[in-house]
C-alpha cells in the first residue's frame, strides 16, 4: 500500500513537471474582411476580370470561398475600413461585396527554452506581420503617401525583416523530422517566395499599377496563411 502511495506521488509530481515545462506557441484568432468585385463558380472566368480590376489598382486574385472564385479587389482586418471602401465604390457605380474569412488560433505545444519561443512566435506570426506592412504601403501609395520608388523602398524593408524571422526559424530547426515543425517550414518557404516575387517588381500583366500588385501579394500570402491553419 506504502510502495503503491509512492509510485502514485511520483507520477504525478512527473506528470505535473512536464506540464509545467510545456510552452504553448501560439498566432491569435483573427477575421479579414475581402471585398469582392465578382464571383462565377468558374475560376477562369473570375480570372478573365482580373487583368482589367488590375489595371485599376484592385488585387484582382482569385480567392475561393465555398462554391464560388472571387475576384479580391483588397482586405481589411477592420470591417469598418472594408465598407468605407466598399461605400466609396458604391458611388462610383462599382458593385461589390465584402466576404468576412475567419482565421482559426494556432498552437504548438512543447518543451522549447526561451530562444527557441521567441524565434517560433516570430515565425508563426510571420504571415500576418507581413501582411500588415504590405497593406499600410498600398494604403499610403493610394493616399499619395508613397510614390512608387518610395514604396518599392518599403516593400524591401518589409522583406528583409519577414526574412530575418523566416532565416533564424529556418537556422534552428534545418533538420527537424517533427511533423508540426516541417509543416511551418513549408508555410515560411512559400510566404518567403511571395515577398521575392514581390521585391522583383514583376507585374502579373503590363497594366498593372504597383499598387494592385502589393495588394495581389498581401492576398496570396493570407489565403497560403488561411491554407495551412485548414489542412
């Protein structure tokens, strides 16, 4: 009865230790506000509107909400920002309509020390950091803030801090075999490629404005984000 006692008092005092040490990595729930210019249940004809939303300063990318392809002119974390643009459209004859995505939280349980928390937060929130600076530069390029020097200026800055973060997760675990890790990895690798096609300026057709190509980029990085917290 004593030996039993014991071997239960040292279980738990284990179990107990380790949850202890546990540490929860974790990206916040989150909503963004689309606003969609048009919609088929036929992807290339969303595509065929796209060039010419583009040449307007729309993101003209192709998200698919349940049934249908939209073609997202631009996204908002704030709906009030979303139906301020969507009002602003509205008088000029411009239908539209505003698709709110949920953003499920994100977590990762482990015994990480200190150094390695720090470089798996910054990594798993790398996606919607980068989508915050990207949207502030398209914003100040449609306000006149920037003129398109100065924000291609922005946009490297942009890349190069997503980078350092990107670098050091990647540095750390190189050789991870742990499922959850290898599955950031992929994430970090295609966000990385977006803002390196982003920096080499390459337009998606010969009359697209600088400005709808930040936001095509800002678009194709939170459906990659939205893609992964679903697999």
């Amino acid at each position: 009865m004593v030996i039993c006692f014991l071997l239960a008092h040292f279980l738990s005092t284990y179990i107990i230790k380790t949850e202890s040490t546990s540490t929860n990595i974790y990206s916040p729930s989150f909503e963004l506000n689309l606003l969609s210019l048009s919609k088929s249940q036929v992807k290339q004809e969303t595509l065929s509107f796209c060039s010419e939303y583009q040449k307007i300063g729309s993101g003209g990318y192709v998200w698919q909400n349940e049934n249908y392809f939209h073609a997202i002119s631009s996204a908002y974390l704030n709906k009030n920002d979303a139906t301020l643009v969507q009002n602003s459209l509205n008088h000029n004859n411009i239908k539209s309509e505003i698709i709110t995505i949920k953003f499920d939280e994100y977590h990762l349980y482990g015994n990480f020390n200190s150094d390695e928390s720090k470089v798996l937060i910054k990594a798993v929130n790398c996606p919607i950091q980068y989508y915050k600076q990207l949207y502030d530069i398209a914003i100040s390029i449609d306000t006149s803030v920037y003129n398109e020097v100065s924000a291609r200026m922005a946009v490297n800055d942009a890349s190069n801090t997503l980078s350092l973060a990107i670098d050091n997760f990647m540095l750390l675990y190189e050789k991870s075999e742990i499922e959850n890790i290898n599955s950031i990895k992929s994430l970090l690798k295609k966000i990385k490629k977006i803002s390196q096609n982003l920096c080499s300026g390459t337009l998606l057709n010969n009359n697209q404005t600088y400005s709808s190509l930040v936001k095509y980029r800002y678009l194709e990085v939170m459906d990659t984000f939205y893609n992964f917290l679903n697999q």
